[in-house]
C-alpha cells in the first residue's frame, strides 16, 4: 500500500490525538550533573580496535555534524558511509552559518563559566530543554574551540594575538568565536578537511548526490537505507550496524525561510514513520535579522547575521505615517525599541524576543520600507565611534551582501531587516547518547531535539553540531555496538526488498499523477498556511484552520501534482515532490503540536498566552515536558508521549532581559 491512500481515504482529525505512556530518557547517569557525562563516558563498553574495521556506520549528512562524526568515527577505525544529496560534502547548509560558535573559554574575564554557559542555554530555552544534555553541551564547548584551532579554522584574534570573542543575544558575556561572516564556512571546511582524510584512508566512503528515501529496520533495529543516486535515479540499498541522521532542520516546510532550497525534513520523516518519535515540532525559531520580503518571486529569504547586533542599533520612527529617509530623521524622532524596552540587554536580546518586538512595532503601522514590514539596523553611531575601517573589518562581507541584494549601501544607509523563519529546536527524540526510539538510529545536530529547548540562542547551532558529532557519537555508538553483535543483513531481507518497494512504488506514483499544479505551487501554498496560522503567533482559532486546510492540501496534491520526466534520470521534480510530500504530513503536525501546547514558550507564541506587557507566559504546572509524537498510520491520528522535565539547578522562572 503507497501513500496513494492519502488522496481517497478518510482523514482522522489530528486533533483527535491520543495520549501514550511517558517516553523516558534511560541513557542518562544520575548523579551530579558536573560529572554525569564524565561517568558516562567510563561507563560505557568499549569495541576493541580490531573489531572496528568489521563495524559498518551510516551518516546521512555531511555539514557540521555529519561531517564531523563521519570524520571522528573513520579516524576510530570504523567503516563509515557517509551520504548527501549536494554535489559535495562542503555544500551543506552549515556552510550558511554566519555569527560564530559559542565556548565557555572566558578569555575576557568577563564571568563567563561552564555553568554561565549552562544557565543561558537553559534560561534562553524557555525551560524546556533537559538540564543533563545542555550541561554536556556547555562542557564539551571549551574542547570544541581546541579542536579547531588543531584544524586549521581562523578564527578572527585580538590585537595581542590571542582568538577574539564578541557577543550574541540572550547573553550579557562574550562568548562567541567567529571568522569574520563566515564562521560556518570556515568549521565546515575544517570537518571537510578531516573527512576527506578518512575518504583518502579508505575509512569513509563518500556518496555525493544521493538521498536516503527510507529508513530499513530489521528486527526492531536501524540496519541500513533505501537511497536514490540523484543522477542516474538507481535505487541503492546500504546497511550497516548502526545508522546516523543529520540531516538537519525542517525550516523550509514554510516555503520562504533561510535555509538552501534543498534543505528537507524527508530522512527525519522516513525515521519517524518507521517508529523513531518526533519532538516538539512546532518549536520554530524566527530570525530577527533577515532582509525583508521583496515580492512573490522570491524562493528563499536571506539571513543578516545576528552579530551585526553588536554594533548595530534597531530603530523605527515614532510617529506613523513617518515616510522620510532614514538620514532625515532625528535621533530623538527614532524609536529604539529594543533598548527602550528590554534596557539590560538592548539589541542584544535573544531571537525570539527582537523578532516579537519587531512585529509588534510593524502592527502599529510603523515598519520602514515598500511594504511595511521592516525595521532600520542601523550602524552610523558604530561608525562615528570606531571609524569605517573597523566596521568593515567585523562586518564586511556582510556588508557587502547585503548591498549585493538589496542595491543599498549599509555604510551610508541603515539596514532593513525583518523576521524570517530560521532554525528549528524540534526533531527526533533521543535520549542522552543521541539514540532515537528505534534502537541503532542515531540523530544528530539540527534533526534533533536535544539541547535548545523552545528557543536556539545564537551561535550554539554550530556548538551541539560539532559537539555531537566529534565528541559525543563516537563514545555512544561504541557502546551500542559493543553491546550488540549483529549478523549482516542481506538483500534479500523482507524488511530490505519492503524498503525497496515503497521507494519505487511512491516514485512511480509521482510520475503516474499527471495532475496541473505544480510541486512548488503546493509547497508556496502550504507555507503561506503555516507562516499565517503557525508561524510568529498561533492562536487556537488559527491552528484550527490550519488542521482543516492541510489534510485538502495534501489530497489534492496526490490528485493533482504534476511531476514531469522519468525516474532514471537527473530530475529535480520528482526530488522536491518527496520532500514537498512529507512537508504536507509534518506541518500538520506541527499544527498540532502548537495546539496542545497551551502556553507560550521561546519562540511558540500563543496569543492566548502572554502577560500584561506582551511577552511569553509559560505554564510550567501543565507543560513542563517534551511533546513526543508516534507515527500511527498514513491518515491517522498521532500518539503524544509526555518526557516530564525536571530541573535541579536552573529553576525555572519568568524569562525577563530588562
């Protein structure tokens, strides 16, 4: 049976959920939380060096995580196949990540501590990330920098020579690490580097342009994928031990956002309908800090890093109706908005709060330019106080960028910016190793949910990527396979050639549709119901919507989607109609998910949920958990397991930065 069956058969109401029995994370040590990944770390079992060669480990995603744990997992000996659908391991979206990494180094002797790091990252959550991972998370953060200082990485140095450090939001320290706007490019260079070293050495074996279609389970356990070699359109069969997703965010289920065009949530859907539950869906982060829409052209929105933050102000005219050039306009005539609201923090305020605020002051009727929807980053003070030079020397390929696109010289005339989907927290549950509900399915980076809780504070992207794949995966997945000796699994496995057959059948039906829309006329359409109804507010009466409209989407699309050319060939239609395909499931999901959750969180905004002065109202007593969802059946409602979160040493309160 296809996916065929969503087109005719009747559609269960998703909000006719019901609720499982509590998933629990059994991985994680007890004890102080100082020592716990220490004594896990010793507690696990070890595989002998000359057994590692016989060890087969599938990575789906080359950028920060997949990169690096295909690296570190090859240099340990293991054989690994690593996967991507770019043309080139270096062309993951990682590559994108601008501002910088955060490390709890405290080389200003500004107060910073692993502990510091720790309180942010939980407090800037919202309070609903577990404590023990976060913890991992800030101690790992310090090896990290090592790591890549080793590599190569050039990270920006201060005068006296020593690795420079500036500021993001949510934090009152400078933390963050960078290169210049490039901080992304250049670790991702460094995980490449090491990587091909392994492909050189005969540990890794590198398949570019393929993607993972299917998750293959057999017995209960993660044995391999169904994957497509985006060239010649061959469906190929690899199995292993153990299998590794990070395969990233699922941002652009909202069609316009700032991740690449390719970037899917497919490898992570596959997972989750063969049992791996999904996280927090609707845990979305806005970016405060990208270039306004222009037009219904646009395929994808661009992101200005956050750590223009630093230098630059945020502003918009007091008074409506204010249609004169940012220059004519007095400084006592600009409203500062974030300075004047949130005083102790400023500009730098964490995502979720600028991206509010900067909505809030575009309702009033007093965003800047053609539409509406924009306010002014402006640098001129920055510029007066340091002199151009030092400007351009932080920012200038930023800079440069942004009057690339936009034909406006930032130098001389503010920025315009304005929120945009960016990253998002949920993804597939795991436990404290970073195993999901399917034993020997491992998620990594962005496809998981671990660390951020309901809001990611900037520059800790680049942190849990490269922390989970150099550091944590190789201790936890030698446990796992020394624990567990496994035959080889044959092709001709029911649970491989069942695999086979619903990618070929699902392909064939596709091409078979012959419908009149085409695949991005539905993806464009079901972004505009997740930005209108899920996107920087949700109201009940809104996701109400959303839940009626997306299962009529999603059947017409298998009534009516047009996808021309062959299987047996290069065919970029017939890629975007899959992950369009899971897009239509997860974002009604997603629905859901924000539905249930009747309070406010990081950047789940309830208009229901909000105090006197407009921010977030969490409710603890009720909501204090994880949102894990089961997969039941094509058309069927879903199954909510509840991980109850408990804090010992950040106890949650009402998050205020003024």
């Amino acid at each position: 049976m296809t996916d065929s069956t969503d087109a005719s058969s009747h559609h269960v109401s998703y909000a006719d959920y019901a609720t499982g029995e509590p998933v629990v994370d059994k991985a994680v040590p007890s004890g102080p939380i100082e020592t716990r990944w220490e004594r896990r770390r010793f507690g696990v079992k070890l595989v002998n060096p000359a057994n590692k060669r016989s060890k087969k480990i599938i990575v789906v995603g080359s950028g920060l995580a997949g990169g690096s744990a295909s690296a570190t997992l090859g240099e340990a000996g293991y054989h690994v196949k690593t996967f991507c659908y770019q043309d080139s391991p270096r062309r993951a979206h990682s590559i994108a990540a601008q501002g910088g990494i955060n490390a709890a180094k405290n080389y200003r002797n500004d107060g910073d501590s692993v502990y510091r790091l720790f309180y942010d990252t939980v407090k800037g959550g919202d309070f609903r990330a577990r404590e023990s991972n976060v913890h991992r998370l800030a101690e790992i953060s310090r090896q990290i920098i090592d790591q890549c200082v080793a590599q190569g990485v050039p990270f920006a140095r201060d005068y006296a020579g020593l690795l420079d450090n500036r500021s993001f939001g949510g934090v009152q320290v400078s933390r963050t690490f960078y290169a210049r706007g490039q901080t992304g490019q250049q670790l991702l260079i460094g995980a490449y580097q090491a990587l091909e070293r392994q492909v050189k050495a005969g540990t890794v074996e590198m398949y570019a342009r393929h993607e993972m279609l299917e998750l293959i389970v057999v017995e209960g356990r993660a044995r391999g994928i169904v994957a497509r070699d985006m060239v010649s359109g061959e469906i190929e069969v690899h199995t292993a031990d153990a299998v590794v997703l990070a395969s990233g965010g699922y941002g652009n289920v909202f069609y316009l956002s700032t991740n690449a065009k390719g970037c899917n949530v497919t490898a992570s859907w596959r997972a989750h309908r063969k049992g791996a539950l999904f996280a927090n869906p609707c845990f979305t982060q806005i970016h405060p800090t990208c270039i306004p829409v222009s037009g219904d052209h646009q395929s994808k929105l661009t992101l200005m890093s956050e750590s223009l933050r630093n230098d630059g102000r945020v502003w918009v005219p007091k008074k409506l109706g204010d249609d004169r050039g940012p220059n004519e306009i007095p400084h006592d005539e600009r409203d500062y908005f974030l300075e004047r609201k949130y005083p102790a923090f400023g500009n730098l305020v964490p995502r979720d709060i600028a991206s509010r605020a900067a909505k809030e002051v575009c309702d009033e009727k007093r965003g800047v330019g053609p539409s509406g929807l924009g306010v002014y980053l402006d640098f001129d003070d920055a510029i007066q106080r340091l002199g151009r030079k030092a400007v351009e020397n932080k920012y200038g390929n930023l800079f440069e960028m942004y009057e690339r696109i936009t034909g406006e010289n930032p130098y001389e005339v503010p920025m315009r910016i304005f929120p945009a989907v960016h990253y998002t927290m949920g993804g597939l549950w795991v436990d404290y190793d970073l195993q999901s509900t399917v034993p020997g399915l491992y998620v990594a980076g962005e496809a998981n949910f671990s660390d951020h809780g309901a809001n990611r504070l900037g520059a800790s992207a680049l942190m849990q990527g490269l922390a989970d794949g150099y550091f944590v995966l190789p201790v936890t997945i030698g446990d796992y396979l020394a624990k567990n000796e496994l035959d080889a699994v044959p092709d001709d496995a029911p649970e491989v050639v069942e695999a086979v057959q619903s990618v070929t059948d699902r392909i064939d039906q596709f091409l078979s549709i012959n419908g009149t829309r085409t695949v991005d006329s539905f993806h464009r359409e079901l972004g505009q119901i997740m930005w209108d109804y899920c996107g920087m507010e949700r109201t009940e009466e809104g996701l109400r919507k959303a839940l009626d409209r997306i299962p009529e989407l999603r059947r017409e699309f298998w009534n009516n989607v047009k996808v021309p050319g062959t299987g047996a060939e290069l065919n970029q239609s017939l890629e975007k109609a899959g992950r369009v395909a899971d897009f239509l499931e997860l974002g009604e999901l997603m629905c859901l998910d924000a539905l249930v959750r009747r309070e406010s969180c990081g950047g789940h905004f309830r208009g229901e949920s909000q105090t006197e002065d407009g921010e977030a109202q969490r409710d603890d007593e009720n909501f204090s958990f994880t949102s894990a969802w089961e997969y039941t059946g094509r058309g069927q409602a879903p199954v909510l397991h509840k991980e109850e979160l408990t804090f010992e040493y950040v106890h949650p309160t009402q998050r205020s930065y003024k």
